[in-house]
C-alpha cells in the first residue's frame, strides 16, 4: 500500500484559510468526512481531544492530525497547505504550513501506525517538504507524492 492509496484529490487542499488550530482541523476534516460518509462535527471533536495528549505538531512547520474512528470504514487522508503557517502548538514552536490528516479505522492500530510513519519518512525530505510548499493545486501536490511514495 502506498501514501496514494489513501488520499483522494477531493482531500487536497492547497490554500488554507484557517488562522488557528481548531480551524485547520475544521478546514482539513470537511471533504474528509464527505469522503468517508462520517459527521463533520465528530472528526473534529476526536481529533482535538487527541491534540490535548500532545500536539500533532512535529516541527519543521509539518503538523499531522491524526485519530481513530469506531464509525469508520477505512483509513483516508487529507492534505492541507498553509500559504501563511499557523500556529499548531509545534514542537518548535513555528508556525505549520504542510498538513497530513490521518484518520482510520478504531481496529486498524498496525495499519494507522505505518502510515504515520510512511508521512514522517517522506516528509524528513526537504525537497520533498519544498515541493509540496510550492505545490500551486491539487495535481501538483499528487505529482510530488507520486514521485517518492512507495509500498509500506
């Protein structure tokens, strides 16, 4: 399986308009829960109840939202690119510019962690990092990944 595998171009949003965290988390979770046939409101509330055991901010402005859902059929990912950064509570301290949402499965703790750490391999790349942040719509975003994803 692969990164592709998962996201689907209607997860991809290349201009966030979310100035803080709970927005972004709002922002990112909409065509996901379209996607996955899952409440909106439900999303967000597993996802910032998993922001207060830490922030999903790793630092190196890459923030990854992640959380479990018992309702959920499958594991889907979003994307969110941040023009201006935000802060997300990073490690660092600095603001967040690219976003990786994961949610899967309440079943899938093998297949939730692989994928976490497929996107923490990809994204130790710094030119990698660079092309998403200069990625200009969804295709481009898609292209980049295509280019380094492989099998996990």
């Amino acid at each position: 399986m692969k990164i592709l595998d998962f996201l689907y171009k209607e997860t991809i949003i290349t201009d966030l308009q979310a100035t803080d965290k709970k927005g972004v988390l709002e922002e990112l979770t909409l065509p996901v829960a379209h996607i996955a046939q899952v409440d909106h409101k439900e999303l967000v509330r597993v996802l910032i109840e998993r922001e207060h055991l830490g922030s999903t901010g790793v630092g190196g402005g890459i923030g990854i939202p992640h959380g479990k859902l018992k309702d959920l059929s499958s594991l889907v990912l979003g994307f969110g690119l941040s023009r201006k950064g935000v802060n997300f509570d990073a490690i660092d301290k600095k603001p967040t510019r690219i976003f990786f949402l994961l949610l899967t499965p309440d079943n899938s703790a093998g297949m939730h962690l692989r994928l976490l750490a497929q996107i923490s391999k990809l994204l130790k790349d710094d030119g990698f990092k660079n092309r998403l942040l200069e990625a200009s719509g969804k295709d481009d975003v898609i292209h980049a990944i295509e280019a380094i994803d492989e099998p996990f």
